[in-house]
C-alpha cells in the first residue's frame, strides 16, 4: 500500500490534506501512531533533567502531536461533512481512545510539576502558561490518584455517548423525513424544490437541525405542516436517556473537580465567569420575550380565523408580514443566487472592509465534489490562507450550519490557516441554487467565523483564530451579519438570477420594515433552548432524571419561558450543540455575544460603516488576536468601552 498521506509532508504552501489519496483504510494507522508519537514527546518534556523553562515545556507541548492533530482535523471534518458507516464505525471506536490519550497528557503528574514551575516574563507566554495551567487543573491535574481514575472512566463514558447521540441524530435525519408520494401535498415550494426532492418514486424532505423547519412557513397543506413539525419535535428518541445520562455523569465530573454543577464548571473559564452573571442577564430577556410573542401569536391567530397550532406558527407570520408589511420572503429568493451571494456579497464586503480577495483555485480538491476551494490573498498580493466553501445539504453531513478549521495559523510552525464554512442549502435537480434571506444571513455569519481564523496572527496554535472561550466565539461572526443588508453590499449582490436587475428598493424598505416582527418568537425559541440548556446543567451531583421529557417541561415551565406554541430551537433530543458538540451550558453564548454584536454595529455604523479604516480597526485590535489575550479586553481596545445590554434591547424590539 502507499504510504499514509498523514506522514507524508506538504509540498504545497498550505497543509491542505490530499483528500484525493486518503483512503478509510488511512485513518485508524494515523491516529495510532499520531497518538504514539505525542505520548512519546509528552514523556521526553516530562522526563527532562533540564530546569523548566517556557520553551521546553510549554512551546515543546505546542510542537507536539502533529500527525495526530492533522488526522483529527481532516477524520472530524469528514465525519461531520461526508460520513459514512465506514467512518462512522471508526469514530465509534476512535472517540474513547482520543479521549484516554488526553487524560494520559494532562494527568500526567511529572508533566503538571514542570508545568507548574515554569516562569516567564513575555506578555503573550503568560498569557499562553496560565490557559495551559487553567487546562490541566479543569482537566483534573490536582486531583487524587482514585479520582483521577474515576475521572478518566466518566471522560471515556461522556465521549462513548456523544458519539452515539451524534450518529443517532445524523440517521434521524433521513429516517424520520418527511415523505409524500403525491406532489400536490408539496403547494406552496417551487417546481424546482419539489423536483430536487424526488427519490424513487417519492418526495423526501429530510429534517434539518432545528425545531421548526423552513418547509413549515412555505407548505400549504396544513396537516402536511403538522407531520413535518411532529416528525421534527419527535426524533430520535432513544437520545433522551442518552442526554439525562450525560448530564448526571456532567454533574458528577464537575463535583469531582470542586464544582457545585456542570453550570459552574463551565462557565468559570468563560467571559462570563459566574452562573449569576449568566442568569441575570438572561432573567432581563425572557419577560419582554415572552410577552412580545404572546402579541404576535394574537396577530397570526387574528390572520388564521382560528386558534394556530405550533406548525401554524411560520406559515402564518408570512401571511402577517404580506398584510401588515406587502412583504413575502419568497419574492426576495431569485435575487439571492448562491454563487453571486458570495462573489458579489460575502467576499464583496470583506474586501471592502479588510482589502483581501478570494481566488476560486479548481486545481486544489476537497473531500466531497459539492466543495469549493478559495485562495485568500491580502491586499498586497501576499498569500493569507485557504477557504472551503462546502454549501449542499446530503444525507452524509449532520444539520445546521459551522465553520471548522483544518490548519490553525501559527508564527511557531509558520502556518497559515485553511478554514471550512458548511451550510445545508437544498440543492436543485437543475438550474440556480436560490436561497432564502436566513440563508443568506448565514453565509454572511459563518464567514465571519472564517475572517476569524483566517485573520489570526499569533505565535501559538493553543490561541489561534477562534480559540476563544464559547461565549466570545460567536461574537465576530455575528457582527459580520450586518453587512448583508448594507446597502451598498446589497445592491451589489442582491440580483435576478434572470435579469440582472436589483432587487426593488421597495422590497428592501420592506424587508428593514417587516425585520423586527416574529422577534418575539426567534427571542422565546432561542431562549427557551438556553435555558433548557442551563437545566440539563445544574443538576445536583446524584440528580437522576428517570423522564427526560417531563424534565425538560418542568425546566421550561420554571424558567418562565414555557409556551405552547412557541417550542425551543432545539428539544433535548436533537440538541447537538450540547451533547454531541462543545456548548454544554454554553449555549448562552450567542445572546451573550449579541451584547457585543449590537455593540459593534452601533460602532461601525457611527464610525461610517464599511470602510477600510473601520474593517483594519477591528482586525487589528480583536480578529487578528484570536486567544491571545483577554477577549474583553481586545473589544474593549476596539470598542473603546465597556459593553451595554441596551443596543441589543433595541435591535430586538425588547426595550
């Protein structure tokens, strides 16, 4: 057989993996001898007679493990994006492995010593020698030999179960789609929807990652809608006992670790810092929340001529806003083509802002033929990474939509970074893929994910791009939203796909005008997930929930925010943000970042918008540093203040 392509170096100006040799076959060797490799580099630093310096402690660490680290990155990439039964097998039998040989590094006791006698005076390694001495003691460096063993068997049961929750969730979304052999049950998409959906004979809806399912606001049929948002709400059930035994053995690691929950584990090494913080923040958003919704449900109940059930929910806020605003969504699709969206849009807007451009290079593969891949140049020409554009939906990704990193960018291996944005756009059995305004707004938010990494300029891979703490990560990512409806992005991207004529100012005006109506709802959804979130995490050491599903309605009814029509973004059962991926008890942190957000937009929008000055500001003092520093810190250095609650209040119609 060839050699592995994971131990045979680039000779490319990236580490770009050659996803064209990598065979499933690659995989298990890779990560045996990666893991190898690092525990044998681990026992030489810890083993060292030499004192203990910064570098060959701290910096040895960093330079440690490559071969596991690329195979990791590409192996989790593919899993989340192009799986198969052969891949998911692998990562069955991989995940407990991962997870024994991170314990053997940080709780390796002659390593925590040298660790804790490293000193130095150079702002960026301090900074760097107190998030690694912040790891090991969370990871449980501290801890008795009889509690690191029991620590180590509830690491290898927690990632045994995400991996199972992942898998039964990527099934479920094939497995409980919707199907319909008659397309008149399908009124209300498009003839090129309804075809793209057409297998053997049957119409397939496949369900996405949320509650509430974009077919819901478009399809006529109203027990169609009901079947679609039962077949939503009811997935995968076996992973409610899978959640309420992960977050028992959470709750009993956390006391382990001198934390009363899982809650206050987690959030002690965010922005946040406490459970109060998160919670009094939070308690001023769910009253205003709630009552704006109970409003708006009046208004579709009012457009219905009946009582409006949950599936009702999307479809009659369209009617609300053709009455009250003259606007339907749909009228906005055909001006928004992928392709212009990002060309004209997405890149269009950073290079007026941070003067890079994106050059498509064919020449380059990814893993999957739907993948695109961008060459990202600086202003003067100098190469700044590699972006991966990977847009369809398809029965091997799991839902929703995420940015991941296959190389961090790093002056101590001089690395530049090679970053992948995934969304779930349906794609059509011919012609244009035309998207939806949330669409659109996700591309513009997952890009800013990518300026994050893509912008990194630090010494250390540990603190790169967006390895920020959780309640941070969103924040960049959310700004860069703002400049999808910034008019003069807008004009020069927003297009007929036919035409080429702009889209109407009109449809604009109504589109701002009709913005701030279902903000109740999005706001009651959101929070509702939160707060669900927040519950799973404070059990009690010892808490067993023996029904999942009351649990989450008693959890919803306590925190205020139970409301029938108004279900959470994301049920117990189907929550892989905090069981199969890394926000336990952080979800939080997309409200959290839209402080900062709101901030933000106030700032460029005071300052004239999308301008180079603006977007070199906020690249110098806060996406260039990544983790490198205080993330407050850095958005105080950009902002020039403290945050305030009260631009996010008014952007979302709750002051």
């Amino acid at each position: 057989m060839a050699e592995n392509p994971f131990f045979a170096p680039s000779s490319l100006p990236y580490e770009l993996p050659p996803f064209a040799d990598i065979r499933e076959e690659h995989y298990l060797p890779a990560f045996e001898r990666g893991m190898a490799e690092q525990l044998a580099e681990v026992d030489a630093i810890a083993g060292s007679t030499e004192p203990a310096t910064f570098d060959n402690t701290i910096a040895a660490l960093e330079r440690s493990g490559r071969v596991l680290d690329r195979t990791a990155r590409v192996f989790f990439s593919v899993a989340a994006s192009n799986s198969t039964d052969g891949v998911m097998e692998i990562e069955k039998q991989i995940s407990p492995e991962l997870t024994r040989h991170g314990d053997a590094i940080r709780l390796n006791r002659a390593l925590w010593a040298r660790i804790k006698q490293v000193a130095t005076d150079d702002a960026e390694e301090s900074w760097l020698l107190e998030k690694y001495r912040d790891d090991f003691i969370r990871a449980g460096a501290d801890l008795s030999e009889s509690e690191q063993d029991r620590l180590r068997e509830l690491n290898e049961e927690l990632s045994k179960l995400s991996t199972e929750f992942s898998q039964s969730l990527l099934k479920a979304s094939t497995e409980s789609a919707l199907v319909v052999t008659d397309p008149k049950e399908l009124d209300g998409f498009d003839q090129a929807r309804i075809e793209s959906l057409l297998k053997d004979g049957e119409y397939v809806l496949p369900l996405l990652n949320f509650t509430n399912q974009p077919g819901l606001a478009q399809l006529t049929d109203r027990d169609v809608r009901r079947r679609l948002y039962e077949l939503s709400v009811g997935r995968a059930p076996g992973n409610f006992e899978l959640a309420a035994r992960m977050a028992a053995l959470r709750a009993e690691r956390a006391a382990l670790l001198g934390f009363p929950t899982h809650a206050a584990y987690i959030v002690a090494d965010q922005t946040a810092k406490t459970v109060e913080a998160v919670e009094e923040m939070l308690g001023q958003l769910v009253g205003p929340a709630v009552r704006n919704a109970r409003k708006e449900a009046e208004a579709l109940a009012e457009q219905a001529g009946f009582e409006i059930e949950p599936w009702d929910w999307s479809y009659y806020s369209e009617k609300v806003r053709q009455a009250r605003y003259d606007f339907d969504g749909a009228e906005m699709r055909p001006y928004f083509e992928l392709n212009r969206v990002y060309r004209d849009g997405v890149f269009f807007a950073a290079t007026k802002l941070y003067g890079i451009t994106l050059t498509e290079r064919p020449d380059l593969g990814g893993y999957h033929p739907d993948v695109t891949v961008f060459e990202v140049f600086n202003e003067d020409h100098g190469r700044l990474g590699l972006f991966l554009l990977d847009p369809y939906a398809r029965s091997t990704k799991r839902g929703g939509a995420w940015m991941n990193s296959l190389v961090d960018q790093s002056f101590l291996f001089g690395k530049l970074p090679v970053v992948i944005n995934n969304l779930n756009i349906t794609k059509p059995a011919s012609g244009p893929t035309l998207l939806t305004y949330d669409e659109v707004n996700t591309a513009f938010h997952e890009f800013g994910h990518a300026l994050h990494g893509l912008f990194s300029q630090v010494r250390y891979p540990r603190v790169s791009g967006t390895s920020v703490p959780r309640d941070f990560v969103e924040y960049p990512s959310q700004v860069n939203e703002m400049w999808a409806t910034w008019p003069e992005v807008l004009a020069n991207y927003a297009k007929h796909h036919e035409t080429g004529e702009p889209m109407p100012a009109a449809l604009v005006e109504k589109l701002t005008a009709a913005e701030k109506f279902n903000q109740g709802f999005k706001t009651v959804e959101y929070l509702a997930a939160t707060l669900l979130d927040w519950a799973w995490h404070k059990l009690a050491p010892g808490e067993a929930v023996a029904d999942a599903e009351a649990f989450e309605a008693a959890a919803l009814e306590a925190a205020g925010i139970a409301f029938p029509l108004v279900r959470p973004r994301y049920r117990t059962n189907y929550f892989a943000h905090i069981f199969a991926g890394g926000y336990s008890a952080g979800y939080y942190s997309y409200i959290w970042s839209e402080v900062l957000d709101a901030e933000s937009v106030e700032w460029f929008t005071e300052n004239g918008g999308l301008t180079r000055a603006n977007g070199d500001h906020f690249r110098r003092e806060l996406l260039s540093r990544g983790g490198s520093l205080d993330p407050l810190t850095a958005f105080r250095n950009f902002r020039g203040r403290e945050p305030s609650i009260q631009p996010l209040l008014a952007r979302r119609g709750l002051d």
